[in-house]
C-alpha cells in the first residue's frame, strides 16, 4: 500500500498535474502568454479547478502519509534527532499542508498589476491564493533544510539510506532551495518589472519547484516504503479477497 501511494497515488498523479496538464491547456489555448502559470490553468476553466483541486489534495493527503510513515523509521533509527523531525513534521501539518489547501480553495481571474488594481473580491482572492502558495513554497524550502542539514547527514553516516534514494533526495533537496531562492527574485521581476518578459521563467521554477518536492518526498522514500511493505504491512491483499 506504502508503495502503491507513493507512486501512482503522488507522483505519477501530481508529475502529470504539474507537467501534461499545463502543457495541454496552453495547446488548447486555454491558457496564453503572460498567464501561463499552473494557477492560470487552474482559473481558466472549471473542470482545471476541479481536477486541481482535487488531485493536489489527494497529493498532499499522500504526502503527509508517506512521511508519517518515514518519520516513524527516523524516530527508531535517530532518537537524538526527535525534536528534529518534531519541527520537521509539525510544519508538514501546521503549515505546509493548510497553504497548499488554501492555494488551491481561493482562485482569481488573472494575475494582477498591484500598481493598478482595485481593492475588489478578485484583488482579495488574488492576494490570498498568492500569500498561502508563497508560504507553502517558504515552508517547503525549510523542510528541505532541517532534512538536508540535519537528518539526512545522520541516516547517511549510520547507512540507514538506499543509494538511489540518497541520490534523489540530495537532488531534490538542493533543488528545493535553489529554485525558491531563484523564485523570490523572478517573482519580484514578474510581479513590479515586466510580466511578459519573466513569465517563462517564473513558470519553470514554479514547476521545477513543485517536482522537486515529488521527487524527495515520493522517489526519495521509495525504497524505504517498499521495505515497510515487505516486513510491516498495512493489509494483505487476501485479507481483502477472503471470504468472511
């Protein structure tokens, strides 16, 4: 079950959101430069909004389940480290996890010119949707911080991390905290600059970000998971066949 949730239940499912999705949109011309964000796409049409809102939730749910299940190993394995991944897990649930829910529950219409902008519902809209998703992508960051800094160190020294899993997490992790550092400067330039000239950019780290989090959160627990599956599991599948 572990393993099932991780990839097709997160990242084969969000990957899909965060990639083909866009890229259909702006096919069909649903989306148009300068507004070609994934939040654009979500605005652009109802059955988007739905589609969005619904698999990140389930994503998100996904990915609090997946760590939960990886925070249970970290705590046996570095009991020094608990108030660690208390942080760690007290900011996947108090703050990463409501941001990302708030993203997607206020939507607008377009982006806006906050020089010129009336102070209306859609201005009001706006600037909630933009505030959680600037927080969530903040807390993301941190997270990969306290793990690239203090935990994943630990598991490496006492070789308690799959090569390839390894591989994937420093990747990711690094990635997380280069392309939000990247992302504060493009945004400003999008937002008081020129829309048009950083919307590309701006666009690519958004979703390189998102990606990044797939793939430490998801890939980066594979193996992990696929060992609690094999000597802990949730259910057996002819649990669910057998005939009561």
């Amino acid at each position: 079950m572990r393993t099932c949730v991780a990839w097709f239940g997160g990242f084969f499912w969000a990957t899909s959101l965060n990639i083909v999705v866009p890229v259909v949109a702006f096919y069909r011309g649903d989306i148009k430069l300068p507004n070609v964000m994934i939040s654009d796409v979500m605005a652009s049409h109802p059955a988007y909004e739905a589609v969005y809102s619904w698999g990140f939730s389930m994503t998100m749910l996904n990915s609090c389940f997946i760590l939960r299940e990886a925070s249970f190993q970290w705590r046996k394995t570095m009991p020094e480290l608990a108030p660690v991944i208390a942080r760690f897990m007290a900011l996947l649930y108090g703050v990463c996890a409501p941001c990302l829910f708030g993203t997607i529950a206020f939507q607008y219409k377009h982006d806006f010119d906050i020089f010129k902008s009336n102070l209306n519902l859609d201005f009001l809209m706006w600037l909630l949707h933009c505030s959680f998703a600037s927080v969530f992508f903040l807390t993301a960051a941190t997270m990969a911080l306290i793990y690239g800094w203090r935990l994943h160190p630990v598991l490496t020294k006492k070789n308690l991390v799959h090569p390839a899993d390894r591989f994937w997490r420093k990747l990711a992790v690094n990635g997380m905290m280069v392309l939000f550092a990247a992302g504060v400067v493009v945004r400003g330039f999008h937002l008081f600059h020129d829309a048009a000239r950083w919307c590309i950019l701006l666009t690519g780290i958004e979703v390189g970000m998102i990606q990044s989090i797939l793939a430490a959160v998801f890939i980066g627990t594979s193996r992990d998971m696929m060992a609690l599956d094999a000597t802990e599991p949730i259910f057996d599948i002819s649990d669910l066949l057998h005939a009561s």
